[in-house]
C-alpha cells in the first residue's frame, strides 16, 4: 500500500509541483497541506469526500480551504479527487488479484457515483 500511494504522489508532484516554500511554511501554522493530501488519499473511496467534508475535518472555511488547495497544488479539489480516483481505478484494473471485477465495481470502490463521473 505504501508503494501505490508513493507512486500516486509522485504523480501529483509530477503533475501539479509543490507551492513555494514560503507558502509551506505558512501552513505549518495550522494544519500542514500534506496533512489534507493524506487525508484525501486516505479517503478517496468516500463518495461524500468534498470541499466541506474536507475543510470540516481540518477547521477551515471551504472557502479558505479551496483557495489553499488551488494555490499549493494549482488545481480544483474536484479535479484533483477525481485524478486521485481515477490513479486508483487504473491501478486496480492492472491488478491481477482484481481479475473477474467489473470496471463498474471498481470505480465504484473508488468512489465515483457513476459511471459517467469516471468517464
């Protein structure tokens, strides 16, 4: 598990970079974004995962938490919740102990309410 969610970040980094080290400092006042990252891979799966699930957990406005997000990872939260999932679908699909699992179970698992969500 530790190795897919390494390559998943990797991903992310590769994809949307890292905020500048001054706004990572500023974080570390409150909560640390690497903190509300690890949260959203840790729950992906959750379909009710959002802006206001999310800023509840961590005590921020989902104002004040989606314009954190767009400025340290440089895009929406939906998109970069849906990446995530998608990463997993993909991973899933790949993996043959997921042999025999319809792709509509595993985008499911991966907490898309429907099919065209993940499309």
């Amino acid at each position: 598990k530790v190795a897919k969610i390494a390559a998943i970040f990797d991903e992310i980094v590769r994809r949307y970079g890292f905020g500048a080290r001054k706004h990572i400092e500023h974080m570390r006042s409150n909560y640390n974004i690497t903190d509300v990252v690890q949260y959203i891979y840790d729950h992906y799966s959750d379909p009710d995962l959002g802006l206001k699930k999310i800023a509840g957990e961590f005590g921020y406005s989902p104002k004040t938490l989606s314009a954190l997000i767009t400025q340290y990872i440089d895009v929406d939260l939906r998109v970069f919740i849906n990446d995530i999932r998608v990463q997993n679908v993909i991973y899933m699909y790949q993996d043959p102990a997921n042999r025999g699992v319809s792709l509509t179970e595993l985008i499911e698992k991966c907490g898309f309410v429907s099919k065209m969500t993940f499309y």
